[in-house]
C-alpha cells in the first residue's frame, strides 16, 4: 500500500469526504446484501450520523446566514457557506481499534475530495474506495440564485440519480434522500429561528424496519454555538430521550460531545476529539476518540485560491 501522503498528492480534484461513517453508510445503503445483515449494520452506523455530528462543522460554527443559505446541506453538511478562499479540500481517512490485547486494527483508508466556488459553497464531492480504485459515488451540488435547490449523485456504474431537492417555506425547510436503487432514505424538516440557527428538527428513518422517527431541539450559548441538543427518538412506538452536550476549542471546533440516556443518566457515552491547525486556522487533522477505544483519524490538504 502506498504512503497516504502519496494517495492525497495524487488525489483527483472532485470533492470532500467526512471520514469513515459517511463512507459506510453509503456503501451499506448501496450494497447487495442479505436484508437482516444490511438492517442490522445501517442501525450501527444511522445513529452516528442523525445525532452525533455527522454534521460535524455545521453544528460547530456560527454563521449569520439566511434560512435558505443555512439551508445548505441541513441534514448531512452537505453544502455549505465556508471560507472563500478555499477552493478544494482532499480528505484522507482511516480507523483503528484496540482488539483488547494492544494489537491496533486498522482499516484500509477511504479518500475524498470537495470543490467550492468563489462563495464558498461546495459544488462537488466525490467518495473514493481505498487505493482510489473505485469511484463510489459523486455529488453535484445545484444553486439558482445562490440558493442550493438540488444534489444529483453519480454512482459508480456511470448512473446519474436525483438525492435530493429542498423545499423552502418561511422558516422551514423540507427534504427526501433518495437510494441510487430508488427507495427514500429519509425524510426530513428542520425549523430556523429568528437567527438562521436550527431550532428544532424531525426526521422520518424510512431505511430502517419498523417506524423510526427521530425529534430534535437544539441550544446554544451565548456565542451561538450548539450548545445541547434534546433528542427523542421512536422506534415501533417506544420512545427513548437523549441529551446530547459539546464543548468547543477557540477554533469552534468541538472537543467533547457527551450523550447520556435519560432513562439511565449514569451510563454516558463520551467522546472527545482533537485537532491541528494550518496558518489559516482550518483544521488539517482531526482524532476522533470514540467511547468504545475507536480512533478515527481524518487528514485534511485544503487548496487556497
């Protein structure tokens, strides 16, 4: 296996990946498998990316952005206002566990790459298997006005399929993730308040077996930065609540997000995370430390303009 610096250098210019999760979840939702195997592993890997932050950098910043401009990528980060003199962001990412003996696992490294216009919006990502031999999946990311109005994905068989579209009303916001095979991911409608923020949230699991639903209340702190976030979710009509807590770096990178089972507040699930700086401030390595001696490591190489 080539050195992962060498992969990133020789990278294609296409878009962003946000680390193991978001690759798994494509790939389980994409891949032929017994039904009962592919439900079990989509249950492992939906809640990560409904309440942790798979919205990592969204819920870490404070934009002062319209509804329709935070709009951008609500339910998964996908497009959103960043810095503008970024032009594309390689991502180079893998996981190791401990097996309990001092023997680390790691997996084989996924790649990716994201490209932003002279906005800053994202306009395309494209996800990578390991050793770039596989193309899995490219976003195009549509605007009129600025606006993000639609996703178009592109798998990698060469097939062009709608994911996305988002319905604007008020304050509100609504959408559907579609599968490349047809069926509807999810659902969901996100709530702003006065300031652009996410206020509160419902999502529709429509990939998982039996009635999954997901409620959502978000807090912040006086910097505007998520501060707790209240969460109900349903499964078959039973109900289980979550307080999900963060705190944040200088950067506004968060650094602890703690989620604890109302029913049991004793048993808390934490995870911490650490980060390093280029001269401009954005992060070129992150380490995620997971509650079950999981290490993610995400390596970034960004390209100003």
């Amino acid at each position: 296996m080539k050195p992962r610096k060498e992969y990133l250098k020789n990278l294609p210019r296409s878009t962003l990946w946000k680390g193991n999760l978001y690759f798994l979840f494509f790939y389980l939702s994409f891949t032929k498998m017994k039904n009962m195997t592919k439900f079990m592993l989509l249950l492992l890997v939906i809640p990560f990316l409904s309440c942790s932050k798979t919205n990592f950098q969204m819920e870490s910043e404070s934009q002062k952005t319209s509804t329709k401009r935070k709009a951008s990528g609500l339910r998964a980060d996908e497009v959103r206002s960043i810095k503008k003199d970024i032009e594309s962001i390689k991502t180079f990412s893998w996981q190791e566990k401990d097996d309990g003996e001092g023997v680390k696992k790691t997996t084989l490294p996924r790649m990716g790459e994201s490209i932003y216009n002279e906005e800053g919006n994202l306009i395309k990502r494209t996800l990578y298997s390991s050793g770039m031999e596989l193309k899995i999946l490219t976003k195009d990311f549509h605007y009129e006005n600025g606006v993000p109005v639609k996703v178009l994905g592109t798998d990698y068989e060469g097939k062009e399929y709608l994911i996305e579209e988002y319905i604007y009303k008020e304050n509100k916001i609504k959408s559907c993730q579609n599968s490349r095979v047809g069926p509807v991911f999810y659902c969901y409608e996100i709530d702003f308040d006065d300031k652009g923020r996410k206020k509160y949230e419902f999502i529709d699991d429509l990939a998982a077996y039996g009635n999954v639903t997901e409620k959502i209340h978000y807090y912040y702190d006086k910097n505007g930065l998520i501060e707790k976030k209240k969460l109900a979710r349903t499964f078959n009509n039973k109900e289980s609540n979550y307080e999900i807590t963060f705190k944040f770096d200088s950067h506004n990178n968060f650094i602890e997000r703690i989620k604890t089972n109302m029913e049991t507040p004793d048993e808390k699930i934490i995870e911490k995370f650490s980060y390093k700086y280029d001269a401009k401030g954005n992060w070129i390595e992150k380490i995620s430390y997971l509650h079950d001696s999981t290490i993610v490591i995400e390596e970034r190489e960004i390209s100003y303009r």
